[in-house]
C-alpha cells in the first residue's frame, strides 16, 4: 500500500529558476542538446568529406570525352573514357531492377498485407537474404549460371538481382506498414475488394517510399563490383551492349583501374567514382518527379 | 437486390434516390454476438434500424456500439482473429449466411468514419469517384462519372464549395469539408444504407452542425445508423436511439433498450439508461 497522493502545501510557486533541481534540469538539457548536435555534425562532415573528396579528385579528369570514349589499351595511357563502363552499368543493373522491382513488391505484399505462414516465411528468408555476402551470391550465380552459359551480363543481372531483392522487399514492407489502417478500410468499406484496395490505394499511398527503397537497391547494385568479377567478369575494350556477352561495368572498371598503380588510369577511377554517384543522383531525381507525376494525373 | 450476383448490380448514371415508401435498406439484428479472439465485445444484440429513419447508438467507450456498427456492413470480419454469430438481415438476407460477399454487402451499406479518411493520392473528384472507379467493372463502364461526382457532392452540400477544384487533392480541404467528401464518396456507390461512425468528434462545432443538417436531409433516402458519444446530438438527429451498456473493462457490452428518441430520453424504461443519460454514469 502506498499512501495516497496529497495536495502540495500552499506556497507560492517559485517561478524564479532558483530551484536546484530545475537548474540541473536545465544544464542537462544543455549538454544532451550540444552532444546530439556534435554528433550530428561528425556524421554530416563525413558524409560531405567523401562527397567534396571524389568531387575534387574526380572532375580533375571528368569531361565529356569520359562518357563517349572506351579506356585505353594500356591502363598506363592517359585519356579515354569510360562510355562501354556506363552503358554496361546502366544495362546490367536496368535488367536487374526489372527483375527483382516486381517479385520484391510482391513478396512485401504477401507479407504485410496476407499475414500468414507464407508471409513469416517470406520475411524470415528475406532476413537472411540480405546478411548473404554479395561475393557468395556472385559464386552462386557463377556455379549455377556461368558454368553451363558462360560470363555474360545478364548473369551479372541475376545475381544484381538476387542483391537487391531483400532490401526492395524490406523497403517496401516498411512503408506498406506506414499506410494507415484507415485508408484500407475507407476502401473496403466502399465494397472495393481487398486486392484492388492494395493496387489502387495502399501501393498509390506508399509510393514515394517504395521508391526511396528501390533506388536504394538501385545504388547498391551500381556500386556492387565482387559478384560482377564472378559473373560478368569485365570487358574494358570496346562498347558491348548485348547482355547475353561480357559486358563491362562502372564498379569493374573502377576497380581494375584503381589496382593498376598508373596515376593515368586512377584519374579515371576517380572520374568514374564521380559518374558513379552522378548517376544514382539523377536516377533517383528522376523516379521522384515521375513518381510525382503519376501521382497527379492519375485519373 | 442480390448482394451474390455482382453482374446485376449495374447502377444508373446517378445515385438515384431509392423510391419513396420502399422497404429497401432495413435492417434486422437478432441475436448478434461479435467476438475479436475469441473475446466477446458484445452479446446477444436485436435491434431493427429502419428506412427513412436515423438510429443514434449511445453508451459507454468499451460497450461496443462502433463494433455493431461494424459488424452491419462485415468490416468488423477484416479484423483478424474476428468472428460473429447471430443474424443481421439486409432487406430480409443475412449477411453472414454462406454464399453472400460482405464484399458485395459494403456496396449496399456505406460507412463514414471518426476521422475523415480523404485518398491521400487521389484528387477531391477521383476520391468521390473511387467506389464506382475501383468497383465491378460492369459499373465501372456504366456509370458517368462526371454526373454522378456533381450528384454526390450536391448530396453531401459540399458541390459549391469545391466544383472549381475538382482536381486539387482531397486532403487539401478543411476537416469538415473533408468529413463530408467521405460523406460523398460512401454516397456515390448508391448504397440503401449509411453508417456513420462518431462522424463529427474530429470536427468543430460549426462543422458538426453542417454534418447535422446533412444527417437529417440524408435520412430521406437512406437508413442512417450513427454512433456518437454525444447524447445532445443523439437528440438533435436521430428518430430511435438504442442505448448499450457495459459492466467492467473486458465484459462484453449488452444492448439495454432501443427507444423512440423522445421517449429514450424523457422516460427511459431502464436504471442503467437513467444514470447514463443524466450523467450519473459514463
């Protein structure tokens, strides 16, 4: 038993700041405000150091000749560019989106949407999908795929793919998640089924998020260079644009260029880097503003 | 009117007003128990909501009014681990009897919530639209869109205020506005009935009247059942008011006595009515 609660003895309120306890209150308030803001500013000071380093180091070389040009043939000559790199990236990564965008919503929907065994079991290999090492999965692919048909970029496509499908099921889950209980059963009750309700209200109210998550993969997959060496393994010499051969990409080409030692072929590495994250940032400005359009005219 | 055959459920090119005089849209409860897990949230309820009429559902927080609610057009079968025994007769067929698709039921029986619930993708016409755009698809072709989003708003006293802004985001408008754009919205499907869910408690006064006035003119040509916590407007509203009741947290609720409203409140039949009403209770 504990004693009942009892008004305080009148006395006027001390509204001066003289009290010790609101002092200390006070002080800690103060500390924790300066020690998240520090914090805070280490983070962003990396974030903007990585960001201003390749900027410098990369737009030494950039220029417009890096994207029409192919390296050339001794990595210690300066010029070229990295046009077969980029077309391959774009390619390779394009064909992996268009595989794991649709299975990975899917599987998102069975799990938050159809809440059941298949969804916990879905959610649970999804988990251990993205602790997969993506070396691993570049193996995997090489011993199912490349030893039967050969390094080719659409091997390094399914293997991108097998990448990115655990964190574009994991995306889209956690904004599924977000769309209020309420706009579902606005729909249902207006007599609209539950598959239409997720089409045509839950995926539309989620949309912006799922596209942070897909580009989220997107980037990961463009910067993902072990399970290419695997799969696609790297074609430095001319433009290949035919995903059933070898195909280079920006991550092969930075790779083999920044192990070479030549300050000739780390200049492109560098400028490659750049076009690297250039090119996540315009990709992911662009499937916003599509996202938004959509979003408007819909009708 | 068949709630299993979606293909004759071809609607003309406005909510039409269902005839005077018609019976369409009664419903009967008898015997009705809803459980979530197994837990009953009420027991044993009857109750006969009529055309023409608006039935207010008073009570406690806990007495499970907004679940019997939910349980006239099936939504409370969404819920998982959600079961109902008993009976509730739309026009003579029970809802929960096999072969019927509370999908079917929901497009006969519309809902409006507590807090307006506007599409947020979808713009103010799209949103009034979304019953008939997202339905069966024989309505889906046969209905006139434009004609039937002016009717709905007009119904729902909200085309005046917002025919120069169709297009703009549902969200866009006031809280009140909003409330009655779902009020459109549940209208353009043509349902016979109208469940209204505390439609004013996220509202501020001046809007509450207008949803009000809207109640008493919607009562015309539908059933309207509303839930509310507020028994001045339970009054102001409503023919028949059915009061519920519960005795602890985690009892089930139980139906006391269902009244004309006047005389629920001049000379309510029950103690527990009595001590709810004037405030002893609750």
């Amino acid at each position: 038993m504990t004693a009942p609660l009892t008004p305080r003895a009148p006395q006027a309120p001390r509204l001066d700041g003289g009290d010790a306890g609101l002092t200390r209150r006070h002080a800690r308030d103060r500390a924790m405000t300066v020690l998240l803001a520090t914090v805070m500013a280490i983070t962003l000071a990396v974030l903007a150091w990585v960001l201003v380093y390749v900027a410098a180091q990369g737009l030494k070389y950039l220029g417009p000749a890096f994207f029409t040009q192919t390296p050339p043939g001794n990595p210690a000559q300066v010029g070229g560019g990295y046009a077969n790199g980029i077309i391959g990236s774009l390619i390779i990564v394009g064909i992996a989106t268009v595989i794991s965008v649709p299975v990975g919503i899917a599987a998102a929907i069975a799990i938050i949407e159809y809440p059941g065994r298949l969804g916990a079991a879905t959610s649970f290999v999804t988990d251990v999908l993205v602790g997969v090492p993506s070396i691993v999965t570049g193996a995997f692919v090489y011993a199912l795929w490349v030893t039967r048909f050969g390094y080719s970029g659409l091997a390094g496509s399914i293997a991108l793919a097998i990448i990115m499908l655990p964190l574009v099921i994991r995306g889209t889950a956690e904004m599924l998640r977000l769309v209020p209980v309420a706009l579902r059963e606005a729909s249902s009750a207006l007599g609209v089924t539950r598959a239409r309700t997720i089409v045509s209200v839950v995926l539309p109210a989620a949309r912006a998020g799922i596209t942070t998550g897909v580009m989220l993969a997107v980037a990961r997959a463009m910067g993902e260079t072990a399970p290419l060496l695997l799969t696609t393994l790297g074609n430095s010499l001319f433009i290949q644009a035919n995903p059933t051969q070898r195909m280079s990409t920006l991550s092969l080409q930075i790779f083999g260029d920044a192990i070479t030692g030549f300050q000739s072929a780390q200049a492109r590495a560098w400028a490659g880097a750049l076009t690297l994250i250039l090119i996540v940032l315009i990709l992911y400005i662009a499937a916003r503003l599509t996202g938004r359009r959509l979003t408007l005219t819909r009708s | 009117m068949s709630l299993t055959d979606p293909a004759s459920q071809v609607p003309s090119a406005s909510p039409q007003p269902a005839p005077q005089g018609t019976t369409a849209g009664r419903i009967e409860v008898s015997g009705l128990t809803a459980s979530y897990r197994r837990r009953p949230a009420f027991t044993g309820v009857a109750i006969t909501m009529e055309p023409g009429k608006v039935t207010a559902l008073i009570g406690p927080s806990g007495c499970g009014k907004s679940t019997l609610l939910r349980c006239i057009n099936g939504l409370h079968m969404t819920v998982p681990g959600a079961s109902v025994t008993g009976t509730v007769l739309l026009d003579g067929t029970d809802i929960y009897s096999p072969g019927v698709d509370l999908v079917q039921v929901r497009r006969h029986v519309g809902m409006v919530f507590q807090r307006p619930n506007p599409f947020p993708t979808m713009s103010i016409a799209q949103n009034v639209a979304a019953g008939l755009r997202l339905g069966p698809r024989q309505q889906r072709r046969a209905a006139r869109l434009d004609e039937v989003i002016e009717r709905s708003l007009n119904q729902a006293g909200l085309w005046e205020e917002v025919k120069d802004r169709l297009d703009k985001p549902g969200g866009s408008l006031s809280g009140g506005q909003q409330q009655r754009l779902c009020i459109a919205r549940s209208l353009a499907v043509q349902p016979q009935v109208l469940l209204m869910d505390e439609p004013c408690s996220a509202l501020d006064p001046v809007s509450t009247l207008v949803i009000e006035g809207l109640i008493t003119e919607l009562k015309k040509t539908y059933t309207v059942v509303i839930v509310t916590h507020n028994m001045q407007q339970a009054e102001r509203v409503s023919d028949v008011t059915a009061f519920m009741t519960v005795n602890g947290p985690g009892e089930p609720g139980q139906l006391v006595e269902v009244a004309s409203t006047r005389e629920l409140f001049s000379q309510p039949a029950e103690k527990a009515t009595v001590d709810y009403i004037t405030g002893k209770v609750g």
